[in-house]
C-alpha cells in the first residue's frame, strides 16, 4: 500500500483499528486516503467498494468532506442516490462524489470520525435510519 504523506497518529489508528488496506496517495497537489475493500451495506449492488477521502493541506483544523467511491455505487432496487452524479477523477479513475457535509469541530473530528458518518450516509442512502 502506498504511503505518499503522513497522517496524524491518532487518524492512523483509527485506519488500522479497521483492518482494512488503506493507503495515502498524492495526486497532483491534492491528498487522498484510500480505504480499500470496505464493506457496503447488502442493499448495493457491490459488497465492498474503495472510498477516498480528500485531506486539505491545514488538516486537521480544516475539515474533512465528502466521500468518493469505486466502484460508483447503486442501489439494488434501482432508485437513484441523491447528490452522487459528480464524477471525480482520482489517480486517473473516476470516482463517484457523494457530496455530503457536516460542521466541523476542530479537536472534535478527525478521520476516524468522518468514517463514521460515512456509514451512516450509505445507511440513509438505503432509508435505514
């Protein structure tokens, strides 16, 4: 796994806390975490897709944002997800863009809690909460 940049040490150990690959990459001067292999709910069409994270240069007191998928996630049944028609070219593959955001709390947030809410926007994107 690639690892371009650093990432604070708590972030790192939210990341291995999950036991999944993950990596950092650089693209152009844009910097990205990468989770590899994580688990979907059973209402996508995929069980597992890779979701990255863009990291802003003055992270952690700016915020983390958005989530980007690949493989681009549908839901099994067919009804569209809202606000994921942007396409976001990330190391030459493009990802799917969930636009969804949260206020920031600086001393609060971290990577570790941005995933969480990631989970929770792909359990409301199937009406589960």
């Amino acid at each position: 796994m690639r690892r371009e940049f650093n990432l604070p040490e708590d972030d790192e150990g939210s990341l291995n806390a999950l036991g999944l690959p993950w990596e950092t990459i650089k693209d152009g001067t844009r910097l990205w975490v990468i989770l590899n292999d994580f688990p979907v709910s059973g209402g996508f069409t995929v069980e597992k897709s890779s979701v990255a994270i863009e990291i802003p240069p003055n992270y952690p007191s700016a915020g983390l944002d958005m989530a980007y998928f690949l493989p681009h996630l549908q839901r099994k049944d067919g009804q569209a997800i809202r606000q994921t028609e942007y396409r976001q070219s990330i190391v030459s593959q493009s990802w799917q863009r969930w636009s969804r955001h949260y206020s920031w709390k600086p001393g609060q947030h971290n990577l570790g809690t941005h995933i969480v809410l990631i989970n929770r926007w792909l359990e409301a994107a199937l009406g589960k909460n």
